[in-house]
C-alpha cells in the first residue's frame, strides 16, 4: 500500500464517519434502541477514527509495505459494511413508514364507513 492509497482511504473514513452519524437521525426509533444497532454505531465510529489514524500515519511514511497494511483495509472493511448497513435500515425505515401509513388511511377509511 503506497501513500497515495493511504490518503484516499484517509479522505474516505470522514466521510463515512459523517454519513453514519447524520444518517441515524433517518432510522426508526425502535431500530436505534436495539443494542445492535448501538454496538455497531459505537464499532463504526471507533472504526473510522482508528482508521482515519492509521491512513494518515501512513500517508507520513510513504505508505505500509507487507502486512502491516491488513489492519487498514480491516478498518476500512468495517467502516464499508457499516455504512452499507446504515443505508439498508434507512431502506427498511422508509418502507415500514409507508406501510403504517396505508395501514392508517385504510383504518381511516373503515371507520368512515362505519
């Protein structure tokens, strides 16, 4: 891993930090209180910090040679799978919000019947 790779995976750890944590405010109410859900947020976060870190020490010393390299794309890993997760459950919340709201107008509805 040269250090041109290393600042690329140093510029996208931010991103992913940012897009996880304002992407919380999207998800349901009841998926943020699963202590999954928490755990993983806490694990991305710690993820891309680690990460970030990393990157940026290897950006200093022209890169990492070997395996010294493994950690990083372990993090960014994390961080990736992360962020596809966030953006499934944002998904997931979206169709749940449209099925509650054709199960409230079909109510609505009924008791105009009535």
């Amino acid at each position: 891993m040269n250090a041109a790779t290393c600042a690329v995976l140093a510029g996208v750890f931010p991103l992913i930090l940012i897009a996880i944590v304002s992407d919380r405010r999207n998800i349901h109410l009841g998926l943020k209180r699963r202590f999954w859900y928490r755990g993983a947020v806490i694990g991305t976060i710690v993820a891309c910090v680690m990460g970030l870190c990393y990157a940026v020490i290897g950006v200093q010393t022209d890169g990492f040679q070997g395996p010294i390299a493994f950690p990083l794309w372990g993090l960014f890993g994390v961080a990736t799978a992360a962020l596809t997760m966030s953006i499934l459950l944002t998904v997931a919340t979206q169709e749940n919000e449209e099925d509650d709201t054709v199960a409230i107008e079909a109510l609505a509805r009924a008791e105009q019947r009535d």
